[in-house]
C-alpha cells in the first residue's frame, strides 16, 4: 500500500515511544536502582521486567491513573528481584514521565503534518504527564485521548472508539484516519482490528511494546525508522516499506 498524506485529514499517534524517548530514562532509573540494591541485571531485562508488569497492571478495571501503574510496576519489578520496596524511590519512579524526553524529530514532524492535517495523541497517561510531554514537544494536540479521560489503556479500544469520534465531530470520517505507532501490542494490532490504517515507526534500539499479548498479530500498512521518514514517505520525498 502507497501512503500518502493527502489520502488523511487525521493523523492520530501514540506519544511514549513514538514521540516521546522514554526507555532509556527507564533502563537509567532501573540500573540505578538495581546497583544501589545489588542487583546484577542487563538494562534489557530490566526494562522488560518493567513492560510484562505494565501490560499486566494496565488491564486492571478500574483503570488507575499512570503514576499509579508506575507505582505498582516498580513494586512488581522490586519484587521480581526480591528488594523491598523503598518508597521514596518509587514516588520518584512514579513522577519520571515528567523528565522523559522528546525524540529529536517529534517537534518537526509533527507541525509538518499538522499544516495539511489534525494531528492527534491517543495516549496511555494521565492528563498532567502528558502537558509535561507536549511542553517538551513544543506542540499542542488537535485531539487527545489519554487514560485518565476514558478510563482505560490500549490495547483496549476505548481511546480509538474516543479519537475516533472526536474527528468525526471535525466531519472526518475514520477511513480518513491514519493512525501512528511504536507498540505493535498496544497500537498497531488494535488499529488492524479497528480497520484504521497504520504505521508502524519502529524505533532502532527501542523494545517496549513489541513482545507480548497481541504483538505477533500486528499486521502495519507502513514500516518507517523515524517520524521524519514517515513525513518524508507521506509528502513522497521517499518511497516507504509496506
């Protein structure tokens, strides 16, 4: 399938990952906390010691709020490598999404598209997490749906259900809706269940969101490195990979 940006008036994006470079401030955190406790662990068993408790608490009903899910992360990893719980370091763990930084081609890209379409954030945060992230972006969302506001994390589908209609409200219907991602889990297998169409930006070195429930299913209509390759495939300045 050729991709391009005049064939969508929406393009709707998962943040953390996508946008926003959060792993290596978790594996920093992590490998801190592991060497201050004795713990001998690769960063990457770390981090994915951090993403099978994500998954697994984000299922939770009544959905908590992402500082919580990050709370009880650092006390399922905690526990998974036998340290007590300090609680000072899990406050401290609990507020990084506030630290965590922009990708260097986030700001660009994403005001690129935002000149010929809505741009949206389908996000599994909290509401004041993600101002700290959009501050740091130095962009403001046409859409967003985070957690907090519809009460559940994707791979459910109440955030599509939800940005899905907010565009509609715009007078976009969702065959009009190109849908962004670095999780194939959480992002790329709904938006196929869903029927959106989807690209995959698959981040080199990056793991969260890969493995897991759902992620061998995922099936993206585009496979771009970066979001300024996904601009440059969109505008037809490059060929892209299906």
């Amino acid at each position: 399938m050729t991709l391009r940006l005049a064939d969508f008036d929406a393009v709707t994006f998962d943040v953390y990952g996508t946008l926003i470079d959060w792993e290596p401030s978790i594996i920093a955190f992590l490998g801190q906390w592991a060497c201050r406790h004795g713990v001998s662990a690769p960063g990457q068993d770390l981090l994915m010691a951090f993403d099978r408790a994500r998954a697994d608490i984000q299922k939770e009903r009544p959905a908590h709020l992402y500082p919580d899910i990050l709370r009880r992360c650092f006390e399922r990893v905690s526990g998974e490598f036998s340290v007590a719980v300090d609680l000072d370091e899990r406050e401290r763990f609990a507020a990084t999404p506030h630290d965590w930084p922009a990708y260097g081609d986030s700001h660009a890209g994403l005001k690129a598209l935002q000149a010929k379409a809505k741009v949206g954030a389908l996000s599994n945060i909290d509401n004041a997490s993600l101002a700290s992230s959009c501050a740091k972006l130095g962009f403001s969302f046409d859409v967003v749906v985070t957690a907090e506001r519809v009460g559940a994390y994707k791979p459910d589908w109440p955030h599509f259900d939800t940005g899905i209609a907010d565009l509609m409200a715009h007078g976009i219907p969702r065959e009009r809706i190109l849908h962004v991602g670095q999780s194939l889990r959480a992002d790329v297998t709904p938006a196929n269940k869903l029927g959106l169409t989807c690209a995959w930006i698959n981040r080199p070195g990056r793991l969260l969101g890969l493995s897991g429930e759902g992620a061998a299913e995922a099936r993206p209509d585009l496979t771009v490195s970066s979001l300024a390759d996904l601009v440059a495939v969109l505008t037809g300045a490059r060929p892209g990979i299906a």
